[in-house]
C-alpha cells in the first residue's frame, strides 16, 4: 500500500520545521553571545579611550615638571631670556613630547614667551589660549597664595591646573604649572612666580596615535556624536563637565567578527543540517513504507490463497462473520466438478493453471461487492450480501454456464463442471449454521447429479438426519446380517430367450422403513467406507444361492471404491474357494467411471481376477462420459448398454444410431452386450434386431428372490431338456 504522498509532505515539512528551529535557536544564541561579548569589548574601548585621556593630562603636566621644576628656569624666565626659554621650555617640550604649544606668563600677567606649532606670531598664539589660561592661571595664582599643596607627592612636584577646552576651534588639554625651584634654595612668593602654560591638541596626531596604540580603528574627534551604529562615541568633558566634544572610532567587536568568520561554516552546517534531516526523514519514511509493504504481503499471504490470489477459508469466514453480522445476505458453496480427473490425467501444472483460470472466471462472472474465495482444492465460496432470492439463482446459472465453457490450457480444450449449494442467512442460527447449510446444499446438488445448483431447504436438514440414522442403522444391519437381502434378476439370450444367468441385486429390509434401494444405501455405504463389507456380504449370499443354478452365470456389482481395496481380488478369490464356485461363472458388474480412474490397484484387481478366469462387465455404458475410444484400452468381456438408452429416451432414432455403435465396438472387441431395462416387447425386439446378445428387464422378470429363481431355473431346465428330447 503506497504511503499517502500528502503524509510524507507534512512529516517531511514538520521535521525541516524542527531542524529550522534548533539551528535558529542555535543562530539565535550565538548572536546574543556575540552582542554581549562585543558590548563588554566595547565597553572596555570606552574605559580605555577614557583613561588615555585623563593620563594624557597628567602626562602633559608631568612633561612640564621636567623643566618647570628647575632652578635654572626660575633664574631665566625672570630674566626673560627668551632663547634659553625657547631651547628649554618651549620648542623644546614640542620636539620632545610633541606639545602644541607652550607660554610663559610674568607674576603680572604679560607673556614673555609663546610658541605655538602652527602660529609662527606668539602674541597671535597666546590670544587663542589665553581666554582658557587666565582662569586656569588665576586659579592656580590663588591656590599658590594659599599654600594649597593637594596633589602633589614624590611624583608630581608641583601644584597645577589642567583641563580640557576648545582652542582655535580645535580640542586641547591646557595645563598649567609654576615654575618652581628644584633645590628650593630661590624661594618665591606667590606673586612672583612665572606660569608655564601647554597645550596639547587632542585631534589630528593625538588621535591617529591614540588609534595607532590602542588597535583603535579610524580613531578621530568629533564635535557631534553621529547616528551611525558602526561608530562608538565618548564624550570628552571640561572639568566643569561640558561635554567639549567626542572621540569617536569603529568600535573591536571580536563577537561580530568571529560570528562573521564563522557565518559561513555556520550556513554549509545548517544546509547540511537541514538536507540531512530532509534525507532522515526520506529514508525513514521510505523504511516505513517497505515495513508496511512487506506486513501488507504478509497479511495478504496469511489471509489468501497463493495459487488463486482469493481470499483463504479462514479470512472468508472471518469476512462472513463480519458481513452477515450486518445484513442478511447467502453463501454459496461451489465444487468443480471432474477436476481431479484433470489433475490426474493432466498434471498438477495443467491443474494449478485450471483453478486460476476457474477463480478469475469466478470473480468476473461474479461481479464486483461479492466475495469469492478459494477454501479447498477444487472448492470456492462466495457471498453475496445483501441479495434477493431471484439474484442468487440467476447468479447461480450464470456461474455454472461461465465454467461449463471449455478452458483451453497449453493447448489443451479441458472441459469441467461446478455445482453449487446455495444457503440464505435468514432463518439460521449463525453464521456457522449459514455455512454448514451451504455445505449440505452442495451435497445435494451433487447427488442430484453435478452441473447444478440446489438451495438449502430445511428438507435437506431432515435428509441429512435421516442419512445419518441410516448410516448407523446400516451398521447394525451389516452386523446382523439379516436385514440384508440378495434378489436376483434373471439374464435371458436375445437369440433363444433361455435363461443364461441371474443379476445379483442387494436389497435391505429395514426392520422400521421397510425394503430400502440401494441407489439410497449403496451411497451411504460408500461414504461411511462400509461398503466393502456390504459388497462381501452380498458376494457370499450370491455365490451360496448360485450354487444351487450351476448352468447360470452370476453378476454382482462392486463399487469403485471396492475396486479400489488392494485386498479385493483376495477377499473375491477367497469367498470363491469358500463356496467352492467356478470362477468362470463369475461377472463382476462395474462402471465406466471405476476403470477410467486409472487407479493402479483397480487395475491390478480386475487383471489378477480375470486370470482366474472372474468375467467384468461395464455397468450403465453410455451414461458416463468416457469416449469410445479409450474404451478400447479397458479390458471388460461384457457392456451392458444403460437402460436410459432402451427405455428412457423418446428419441428411439437417435439412440438407435449410439447402441448400434457400441454394439458394433463390442463385437470389434470382442465383448458381449446386455442390454438392461427391457420393459415392452417393441424394445426386445428392437435389441435382438440390433444384434445385443442378451436381453434384462422387468418384460422378462424384475429381481426375485432365490427361490423363484430355483423355480425358474427348474423350468428352464425342463424346457431345455424337452426342446432338446
Ligand atoms: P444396476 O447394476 O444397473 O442394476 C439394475 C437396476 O435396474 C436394478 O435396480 C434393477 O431393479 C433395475 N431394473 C432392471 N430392469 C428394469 C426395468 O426394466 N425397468 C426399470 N425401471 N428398472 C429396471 P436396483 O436393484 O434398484 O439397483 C440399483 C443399482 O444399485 C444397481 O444398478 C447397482 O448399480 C446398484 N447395486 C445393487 N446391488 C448392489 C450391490 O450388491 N453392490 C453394489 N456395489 N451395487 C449394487
Ligand atoms: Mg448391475
Ligand atoms: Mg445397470
């Protein structure tokens, strides 16, 4: 059974809906971890930018006690000698610590020196910074008055100012120190000492070097912080906290970049991932689908028959069950008739392809809704529910005339039979009473004579009850051996009507039913596999009343199924001794169908008795449906031509043309002929015309008892002797 390609869609899009997930939460998680790793980094960036900064003033601060702190400074600045001033604390601090500027301001606020890196005019230079020095410098001036030391220590020697401002439109750190002797042997008051003042720009080179230093990519100043997420801004304040303006760069973000690295490992992971789940999934499914196919198969070779690919006995019982819980419906039993010929003569190949051609026969005349199944070698059922009466024998009809047509297998035309019993569920116990009713229907459309169908009647329940009683009571005669009876009907020449022999016929006097047939017990003798026993009975009962006759030959009829007995030839030779009978005399009455089975032991039976000198004769010829042609391979000494062809058919000409023929075959052969069932004197006639050599029938005598065949035989024999004196 082929998966449901919409099942396989959904389980496979619900599994890429899984992998999707638990690679995004995968995604997910990473860029959380990287956005946090990156912001601790970038914080680390602010505290860094922020803390070169602040040492960057203090650096300038320190650069300037180099030679602020300097007796010699002290002594030259109040000369104003202004090219020591230069060397030492002016181009000086700009070559060597790469100050922008430097100023030396008198105790009365005149510049006496002022350098500036990009004004060559002091003045000029020290209008720029003065506006920021003044208050830097009367700060200081009034911290030096006050003998404020705070800040100093071994490090820092002197006492300063230092801020940020803006210089010439430019950010710088403006610092401010005294200069100071370093012996402390020139000690000055606080009004009369000189101020150095530098400057150092914080743009252009400072930044590039803070960049350059720090790995901080495309560092610059920047009066206004920008809207843009790829640049990291941090606010450089004056001392009085004005923001003056912004270092600003692209911020490390190790997080991003390693996420950036990894991207693309990442994509072929989740592609692989996914593919990989799409292909589990596929291949699981596909699994899952070969496991049910093979369990279907499985289920299939458990529930149906392998050769005819029908449902089995017990998956048919199982849907009756079922079906007929639901509705009212009939099950019928069909028989193939002649098959086992088929299989015998044939082969089991012919045989197994003639039950396939029989089922897909059966199905398409059956038509669709209708169960067929094969439960048994050569038997089918079917159930039809729910159906009418009138359906069911049309069904019927039509079934039994689709088989009859001639199958053609290899070749070869095989024609066969089917009957069929029909049962209804209505009115039975259940379904295994619907099941047993069919069976005993089949039964009796056999009986009835094959080729036909017969519909369960609660008649054929009382037949079957009755069939039994007498099965058991047949029993109990055979052991008795009283009730059964051997009536004998006399055999006449067609040439001179003398007696020549006597027809041994069973009878069974009932002691509650009276004379039962034996076309009724025969059967049931067969079925219950006493037949054998009866067959001897009767043989010893013949044999003894013959005995009295010794002109007379005696016939008895022996079953198939006797014939059949490996030990009958012995049972027959022995009975023979017993009674002490001329074998010769014997004729042992059999059918068509007993020597066409081709049975082995039937074979060596008839050829052991006959070298003994037993005669057979073919019991009913031309009722069964041998061809005259293989007749020739039987070895008979006698046909008794069926009464049907003497009494029972209107059509005198048209049976005239068929007993001619097998009188003639006979003769050709070698055979006798009796003909059976002379009931008018036109008939007898009509046989001794024909040339039959012996003539049987009630005109001549019905079967008798012994002692009126001891009488007739006395007659007979009177006449004989009359006629012959
Ligand atoms: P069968 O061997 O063909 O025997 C001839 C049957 O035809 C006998 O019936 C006989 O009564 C009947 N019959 C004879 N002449 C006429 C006639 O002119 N008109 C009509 N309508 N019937 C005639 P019966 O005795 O009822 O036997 C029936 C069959 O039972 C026999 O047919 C034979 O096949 C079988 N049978 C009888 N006795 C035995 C037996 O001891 N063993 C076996 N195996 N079969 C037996
Ligand atoms: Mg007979
Ligand atoms: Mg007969």
């Amino acid at each position: 059974m082929p998966l449901k390609k919409s099942s396989l869609a959904f389980s496979l899009a619900l599994s890429l809906l899984c992998a999707s997930l638990i690679i995004g939460t995968i995604y997910a998680t990473m860029i959380w971890a990287t956005n946090q790793s990156d912001l601790s980094a970038v914080h680390r960036q602010d505290r860094l930018v922020e803390l070169v900064v602040s040492k960057s003033k203090d650096a300038v601060a320190h650069d300037q006690e180099s030679a602020t702190v300097w007796d010699d400074a002290v002594r030259k600045v109040a000369q104003h000698d202004k090219e020591w001033i230069d060397a030492n604390l002016g181009r000086w601090m700009h070559s060597y610590f790469g100050h922008n500027g430097a100023f030396v301001v008198a105790p009365d606020g005149q510049l006496i020196y002022g350098f500036s890196d990009d004004e060559s005019d002091e003045l000029k230079a020290y209008r720029g910074v003065s506006d920021a020095a003044t208050k830097l410098v009367e700060s200081l001036r009034r911290r030096l008055a006050e003998g404020d030391t705070t800040g100093t220590d071994d490090h820092t020697l002197s006492i300063g100012e230092a801020d940020i401002v803006r210089i010439n439109g430019r950010p710088a750190i403006l610092s401010i120190k005294p200069i100071v002797s370093d012996s402390g042997q020139l000690s000055l008051g606080s009004d009369t000492q000189y101020i150095h003042i530098a400057l150092r720009y914080l743009d252009g080179d400072f930044a590039d070097a803070m960049g350059r230093e720090y790995l901080l990519t495309d560092m610059r100043f920047e009066w206004h912080r920008e809207d843009d997420p790829g640049r990291r801004y941090l606010p450089v304040t004056s001392k009085s906290g004005d923001v003056i303006g912004f270092f600003s760069w692209a911020p490390f973000t190790p997080g991003r970049a390693a996420l950036r690295a990894t991207e693309p490992a990442l994509m072929v992971g989740g592609v692989i991932i996914l593919v990989g789940t799409a292909g589990l999934v596929l291949a699981l499914q596909r699994r899952s689908r070969r496991l049910k196919e093979s369990q279907g198969r499985l289920m299939h070779l458990a529930h149906h028959d392998a050769l005819s690919g029908l449902p089995n006995r017990a998956s048919f019982d199982a849907i009756v069950a079922r079906t007929l819980a639901r509705s009212e419906g009939a099950v019928l039993f069909l028989d193939l008739d002649r098959f086992k010929k088929v299989n015998d003569t044939l082969g089991h190949a012919i045989g197994d392809q003639l039950i396939r051609e029989v089922a897909a026969r059966l199905k398409t005349t059956a038509g669709s809704g209708v169960t067929v199944a094969r439960i048994g070698g050569d038997e089918f059922t079917i159930l039809v529910a729910p159906c009418t009466p009138t359906a069911i024998e049309m069904l019927a009809e039509k079934l039994i005339s689709a088989i009859r047509q001639p199958f053609t297998i290899e070749g070869q035309p095989i024609v066969i039979g089917l009957s069929i019993g029909v049962a209804f569920s209505a009115g039975a116990a259940d379904t295994l009473d619907v099941l047993r009713r069919a069976d005993i229907a089949l039964y009796q459309a056999k009986a009835a004579g094959r080729n036909r169908y017969a519909i369960f009647g609660s008649q054929m329940d009382e037949m079957i009850k009755s069939r039994r009683e007498l099965e058991y009571d047949l029993r109990s005669a055979l052991k008795s051996r009283d009730q059964i009876e051997v009536h004998y009907q006399p055999i006449f020449s067609a040439a001179d009507g003398g007696l020549i022999g006597v027809e041994a016929l069973t009878r069974w006097r009932h002691p509650t039913k009276g004379f039962v047939q034996p076309d009724v017990f025969i059967g049931i003798a067969e079925e219950a596999g006493i037949i054998g026993q009866l067959g001897e009975l009767v043989l010893a009962t013949a044999l003894a009343a013959a005995s009295r006759w010794p002109a007379l030959s005696l016939a008895v009829n022996a079953s198939a199924l006797e014939l059949r007995d490996p030990g009958y030839a012995l049972r027959v030779t022995s009975a023979l001794e017993r009674a002490s009978f001329n074998p010769a005399r014997l004729e042992i009455e059999i059918t068509e169908s007993t020597v066409l089975e081709n049975e082995q032991a039937c074979q060596r039976n008839i050829d052991s008795l006959r070298r003994l000198g037993v005669r057979f004769a073919l019991d009913d010829f031309g009722t069964g449906f041998s061809s005259f042609g293989r007749l020739q391979q039987v070895a008979v000494d006698r046909i008794k031509i069926d009464r049907c062809f003497v009494s029972g058919s209107p059509d005198l000409s048209n049976n005239e043309a068929i007993v001619q023929a097998i009188i003639h075959l006979a003769h050709a052969q070698g055979m006798k002929t009796t003909a059976e069932g002379i009931e008018t004197d036109e008939q007898r006639a009509w046989l001794r015309e024909l040339g039959c050599d012996e003539l049987q029938g009630y005109l001549l005598s019905r079967p008798v008892k012994s002692g009126d065949i001891d009488e007739l035989y006395r007659n007979d024999s009177e006449q004989r002797q009359t006629g012959s004196s």
